[in-house]
C-alpha cells in the first residue's frame, strides 16, 4: 500500500477499543492472542511527569528503538520524522497515522498504525494504536501510565494481536518472541534517570 493512502485506510481488525474495556484482561476478542504487562517505573510527581509527557510523545516508541513518522492529514502534506532529538514532539492524537520502523538498511521492518485512542487524566495517561494494512499484525497496543494512590508510577502495555496474513503465520513463533523483546523494551523506556533535556 502507498503510505500516501494510509490516512485514510481502515484498521485492519474489528475490536476497536478493546484494550481499554475492564473485560479485556478475561475476554480478548476471538482468534486473537492478549498481553498484558506491567512494571513499576518510578516514584513521585517528577517521575509522573516525565512519563506522562513521554508517553504522550511517542517518546516510549522512540526510547524502545523504533523510528516514528507521522504522516499527515492532508494528502499533499508532509511525512514528519518524529524520530530526531526534539523538545517539540506533538502530542499523540485521536486519528493520527504513523509509520512505526525497527531495524536499518534492507532489514528496516515498516508498520503503519493509526492512533484509536487517548487517554489524559489527572492520574492515567496513554494511548492505543491500531494496526493498518502493511503491519505483520492484525490488532492493536495500548500505552498506559499511571500515577497511583502511594505515589508510586506504573507502566502498563496492553496488546491483541494475531498474524496478519498466511505469511506470517509462519513465522509466528518468532513474531511472538520480538513481541516479548519488544514489551519488556517499552517498560524499561521510561524508567532511569530522568534529563532535563528530555
């Protein structure tokens, strides 16, 4: 698919949503297989902040190794590189499609999502994507970070997901064990000693 036609692309999986419902932990939706992992990143408001402002910049994408280009609404407009060093990421956006990449050179995997969902609360934060024709998925991820009642602040993903194609069901196995990597990637991208830069 020409990323051009991305935006306006329909998710490729029907529980749109799904992983923000209470019942997901016990009912992900049929034929799919569920994740959900949690850690605890820190402590107090300064901690809160910070992951909440990186969360809400794609900053736990861009700390777990993947490249981030947003795409734009207008089909004339410019891809923006969100990848790059910046204090000015935007904020994730309801709607927004994004070409998420790992790897380099011929290696370069490419998985184009669009953003279904943002949560901004005094004491929870985060976002969902779902994935688009193209990703090696069929489902969706979401990004949560919490502030919570002891001062203590928690990093939870949420996924469903099942191959996207006979292809990739082939690979399963392996595709399964990038996404353990991959989780246990996001839930340590924003732990550690925060920067004043960041």
């Amino acid at each position: 698919m020409d990323a051009r036609t991305y935006p306006n692309a329909p998710v490729t999986y029907g529980a749109v949503g799904a992983t923000r419902g209470h019942t997901f932990t016990v009912l992900p939706p049929a034929g799919f297989r569920r994740v959900q992992r949690s850690a605890r990143i820190g402590h107090g408001e300064d901690r809160w902040a910070f992951a909440r402002e990186q969360v809400l910049t794609w900053g736990v994408k861009r700390r777990s190794g993947f490249g981030v280009t947003l795409l734009p609404r207008d089909p004339h407009g410019e891809n923006r590189d969100l990848s790059v060093d910046s204090s000015a990421h935007p904020h994730v956006r309801a709607g927004d499609t994004i070409v998420l990449s790992i790897g380099s050179g011929r290696f370069t995997a490419h998985e184009p999502v669009r953003v279904v969902y943002v949560v901004d609360d005094p004491k929870v934060a985060g976002f969902a994507y779902g994935t688009l024709e193209g990703h090696p998925l069929r489902g969706e991820e979401s990004f949560m970070v919490e502030l919570r009642d002891d001062n203590s602040v928690w990093m939870t993903v949420r996924s469903f997901s099942r191959p996207a194609s006979f292809k990739w069901m082939l690979v399963a196995p392996a595709l399964r064990i990038f996404q353990y990597i991959v989780v246990t990637r996001y839930l340590r991208a924003l732990s550690g000693a925060i920067r004043s830069s960041e």
